[in-house]
C-alpha cells in the first residue's frame, strides 16, 4: 500500500508544500522588514506588490536550486525507518529468506541488549518499525485533511455570498448614476453589476469573472452623496486593481499551507496593503482637499453595526477596527513615488522575486555500499584484504572449501571483519560490493566475477527452500494476464547489467538469472501490474522489443 502511486504523489507533494512553506518564512520577514524600514519611501501600491513574491515562492515548485543540507523533511524521517528496520528485517544480509510460501528464519544482528528477551525486543522493535514507517504517509494525510477541512469551509462561505448576490436586487437610480460616474472617473468600460440586499450592513465587491459590487439597502439614506461616491470609488478600485483575483489565489495558497502561522500572518498582512493601495488609487483621483474627507469615510464606515459574516474571497472597503488606524496614516501621509524610490523599489522588488524562485537542492544519493558486520566491542571493522585472505575467513567459518580464480584471488576488496562467524549470507553481501558473488555447489563455493555468474549452472528457486536475497539464482516468471512482451519492456530497467531476462513467449513466462532479492522485487512488480487488468490480454500480435546494448556500457575487467 505504501508504494502505490497515489501514496507516493501525496507523500511528495505535502514534502513540497512543509518545505516551501519553511523556505518562504525568511522572505515573509524580510518583507515585512523592507515595508516598516522603507515606509516613506515606497507607495501603497508597491507595497502590496512585495508580497506577490512571496505569494510566488510558496505555489511554484520550480527554480533555481540551493543547498539546504542533506537531508529533505521526509528524508530524515525515511532515514529514522531505514535505521529502525536494519535492526529487524527479516531480509538483512545476514538473514535466510525462503522463496514462496516458506517461513523466514530468525535474524541474525550480533549482540544487542542480551538481558532482554528476545521475543520483547522483536514486539517493541517491530512496533517501531510499523510506526516509523507509516509516519511520512499519516502527517501526508494530516495534512490534506486540513486543507480539504479548510477549503470546504472557504467554498461554503463563498457559495453563501453567491446566494445573497442572486437573491440582492438591482440599486436606485440614483445609485446607479453615481456608480457609472464613478466607473468613467477610473475608466472602467465592461459592465459591472451593481446590487442592493438587507442582508449586508457593509459594502462588498466579489466575482473576478463578473464582478458585482454589493451595497446595504438604502445606504444613500445613511450616507451623504460625497461619501457613497468614495465607497463606489474604493469598491471599484478593486475591479480596476483586480484584486479579486489575487485575493483567491491568496486565500488558496493560505488554504494549501493552513498549518504555517507565517502564512496565516502573510496573507492577513497583504489583504490589509491591499486595502491601503485600494485607497491610494482613490486618492490620486480625488482632489488634496478631499483626502480628508475620504479619511472621515473610513470613520464613518467602521461605526456602522454590523451581523454579516466575513469572507475571505470578498473585498469590503472596511472590514475591521484594527486597520483603520494604519490606513488613515497613510492619508495623512500619501504621497508618490518620485525615480529614485521608483529605482528603489525595482530593486527590491527583483531580489525578492528572485529568491521567490528558490527551491532546495535535492541532495545527490552517494552509492555508499557497505556491509554491516558487529565486533565483540560493538564497533565496525572495516579493512582492506585481498579476496584469497578474505575466502580463507569464509572457509574457516562456513566449514566448507572456497574456491577462487588466479586471477581474481590477489585482487584488494573491502571487508568488514568482526570476530563473529561469517555466515553466507554475509559472504554474499560483501562479496557482491565488491563484483563478485559466490555459487554453492554440494562440496564447495566457488567466488567468481558476479558479471560471469549468469554463463555458470546458477541453481534453479525451489519452491519452500531458502535463499539469502544477495544469492544468484535462476527463476521463471510466469504472467497471469499481462502480455509477457509487455511485461520484458516494463521490468528490464529493473535488471541489473550482470543479469539476465528473457521471455518465453508461448509460455508467457520470463527467464530470469539475478539476486534472489531483486527476483522478489520484480515479482511485486508484475503482481502490481497485473492488479491494474481485468481479463488476459491479446498477446498474438505483440512482440518483444529489440533489445540494444548501451554504447557505453563497462566490460568486465580483463586480468
């Protein structure tokens, strides 16, 4: 279940989302920082616009990559299951599987904790394991949870705003001609709906597509004409602005990264800028004398009672008490930007789009294989030797003749000694590292070059006999329903260079000469593919491709 695709695209896209919502926390400040320090200098306008780089940084998944470290979000959990599974995979190097329905034998991990039974330590490492092991999938889905939590309640409030805007009728005259005056002054062409209803106490402007701007019932009765024409004016600034648009995506970028207070801060910080750009488009277009009474509008908005409920998708000209204070300073204060805080902000604006584009460098998989082999003091042993010294060792322990080629046995490997006995299944690892297995006959072993072990008499699986994973063996695939021409084109990138796969066609049946480990593998595979269809398929007009070789491809050593 844990490696099925849908899993593994959530798995990888909630990684995505924790560490741009991590990445973006320090443009979040830096933001922040550049609007309180550059206040004078920038216009309400720019810094609204600051924050699209932050809205960027947090939605795109692509850009310039940088080093963060080793180790991603998931990595250090899949690192935390990997250790914790070491300790009691029953398919360890140093442990026996049995092929088929036949019983795996007890591991085999060197000295841990003696004075604890056996079978307390297995439960408790076992839990571990099940646990750790499903933790990057349980916060995956934690984590979609809230956002699918979240956007239900979004979408429930914005249909219940729809509702009221089908339901409003059409405004006065009066009103009506007001509000066209107000779309000539800010050169607003395409229609715009313009609506009154009793269920509003303050104004509203929703739909990108099809705007509309929502007015209480008889609000010309409770607003002088100068002060409803600066409301009209606000409401369709945000048209003008589209800001509608922006604020959707801001409200989906909230809602896909709901668990990052920053974010909730962000975005709470932009709407209110964007409140306060709505107003310096209102200003260029009013005269100075005017500005003040625009300022007495904000006032006299914000004491109207209201029992309307909110929404994040829609813009009002006043929604809270706590902005009130910071817009009306920035009236006081409105001023344009002259070229050289013009210059300023292009500056500033391009550095933080820039690094909106940031994406943590993957870090490299180093190929470091190596076998795990305990000493008496619990440390690793790790030398170099040559392969005839290392298959005297083999011989001393397994208590059977090793046999090795004249040209391979002065050959340096890596090994790692301990004081325990080396068992087959250690032998098979360590040798396999190096590119050499073994193939047991009734007598002897024989080392050879693991590139030559598929033109040897590899043993056949037998059903119900054990087999270490790194041990060669030679098995026969047999497709259920899948064509096996599909099924050779499908798996081939599974077989190493040193193997061998071929396809009996009349058979539908694969020859296969690999690890016993990577035979399991690619038994799942097929197993996996197979799940996927219904009914055996029409193999009479299939064939199996061509096979080419890599140009490139490494040949076995010559000695």
């Amino acid at each position: 279940m844990l490696n099925s695709e849908p899993l593994l695209i959530l798995m990888n896209s909630a990684e995505w989302v924790v560490i741009a919502s991590l990445k973006t926390i320090p443009l979040i400040v830096f933001v922040l920082f550049v609007q309180r320090f550059f206040r004078k200098q920038l216009s309400a306008a720019a810094r609204h616009l600051l924050w699209l780089s932050v809205l960027l940084s947090l939605s795109i998944p692509f850009g310039w990559n940088i080093n963060l470290g080793s180790f991603s979000a998931i990595d250090y959990v899949t690192a935390s299951v990997d250790s914790a599974q070491s300790a009691t995979n029953v398919s360890s190097p140093s442990t026996p599987v049995v092929s088929e329905q036949g019983i795996a034998t007890t591991n085999n991990i060197g000295h841990q904790d003696d004075l604890i039974p056996q079978d307390k330590k297995t439960f408790w490492n076992s839990t571990w394991v099940a646990t750790t092991q499903h933790y990057p999938i349980t916060l995956a889905i934690f984590w979609l949870c809230g956002a699918i939590v979240f956007f239900s309640l979004t979408l429930a409030r914005a249909r219940y705003f729809h509702r009221i805007k089908t339901q409003a009728s059409a405004a006065s005259p009066d009103v009506i001609a007001l509000f066209d005056s107000c779309k000539r002054e800010l050169g607003l062409n395409h229609p715009i709906q313009l609506l009154s209803t009793q269920k509003l106490q303050s104004p509203i402007t929703l739909g990108w597509l099809k705007p509309a701007v929502i007015l209480p019932e008889n609000i010309e009765q409770q607003l002088t004409p100068a002060t409803l024409k600066h409301v009209l004016l606000h409401e369709l600034g945000h048209i003008k602005r589209q800001d509608i648009f922006f604020n959707w995506l801001a409200c989906l970028i909230n809602i896909l990264h709901w668990f990052n207070p920053a974010v909730w801060f962000a975005c709470k910080r932009m709407r209110m800028d964007m409140e306060m750009a709505c107003d310096a488009l209102v200003l260029n277009h009013l005269d100075k004398s005017q500005r003040k009474s625009y300022g007495a509008t904000l006032i006299e908005i914000s004491e109207i009672p209201r029992t309307s409920p909110k929404a994040l998708t829609t813009l009002g000209i006043l929604e809270n008490h706590t902005e009130l204070k910071e817009r009306l300073n920035m009236i006081k204060d409105f001023t344009t930007m002259n070229i050289k805080n013009t210059m300023l902000f292009g500056i500033i604006l391009t550095a933080t789009a820039i690094t909106s584009f940031a994406q943590p460098a993957q870090p490299k998989a180093e190929a470091t294989v190596q076998s795990i082999a305990i000493s008496e003091t619990g440390k690793q042993s790790e030398s170099t030797t040559t392969l005839s010294d290392f298959a005297a060792r083999a011989e001393k322990d397994l208590k059977i003749k090793v046999l090795i080629g004249q040209y391979e046995a002065d050959k340096k490997i890596h090994a790692n000694i301990s004081n325990e006995p080396l068992n087959y299944g250690q032998l098979l690892t360590q040798l396999k590292i190096n590119g050499f297995t073994a193939y047991k006959s009734k007598d002897y072993i024989q080392i050879i070059p693991i590139d030559e072990a598929r033109n040897l008499t590899i043993p056949i699986v037998e059903k119900g006999k054990t087999y270490f994973e790194d041990e060669v063996v030679t098995d026969y695939l047999k497709t259920e329903k899948a064509c096996v021409a599909r099924v050779l084109a499908a798996v081939r990138p599974l077989v190493p260079r040193y193997a061998h796969l071929s396809a009996f066609e009349s058979a539908n049946t694969l020859i296969i000469i690999d690890t016993y480990g990577n035979i399991q593998r690619i038994k799942n595979v097929i197993k996996a593919l197979e799940g996927n269809i219904n009914a055996p398929e029409d193999c009479s007009n299939i064939k199996p491709p061509e096979f080419k070789p890599p140009q490139n491809s490494p040949q076995p050593a010559k000695n």
